[in-house]
C-alpha cells in the first residue's frame, strides 16, 4: 500500500503537506540549567514517510547520474 502511494506522489509530483512538516523538540543538557536555551540540544523529527520518498528518489537521480557517467573518477567524498 505504501509502495503504490510512494509511486503516486512520484508520478504526481507532488506529496501529501504534512510529510513536509518537521517538529523541533529541545532536550536539556545533562546537569545545565534547563531555563537557559544554550544549555538544550535541538532535535528535528520529521515525517517518515517523507524521508522515505526522498531517499527512493536521490537514490535513484543518484543510480542515474553514475550510468551515465556523470561523477568525475577524481570526485570524492563522504
């Protein structure tokens, strides 16, 4: 069922708004002052079916780009 909804917003261009949307949640530091925001770390927690649709679709732009030779044999990374 997912599948065929991932294939759907792929050939529509378009997904649904809220797989867009991302929730930033703040933990406190161990032993800091809670009442300061330096003292937090921010998370971001997305959508995963959105994350998911975007990985499909960078693997595959990314499966095409090396057929056809795109990446320099001297490129590298990480």
């Amino acid at each position: 069922h997912l599948l065929n909804i991932m294939k759907e917003c792929f050939w529509l261009k378009n997904q649904p708004r809220i797989w867009n949307e991302e929730i930033l949640i703040t933990l406190p530091k161990p032993g800091q002052d809670q009442n300061w925001l330096k003292n937090t770390r921010g998370i971001t927690l997305s959508c995963t079916e959105g994350k998911l649709l975007l990985t499909i679709i960078a693997r595959e732009i990314s499966s095409k780009l090396k057929a056809s030779n795109f990446f320099s044999k001297a490129q590298a990374g990480f």
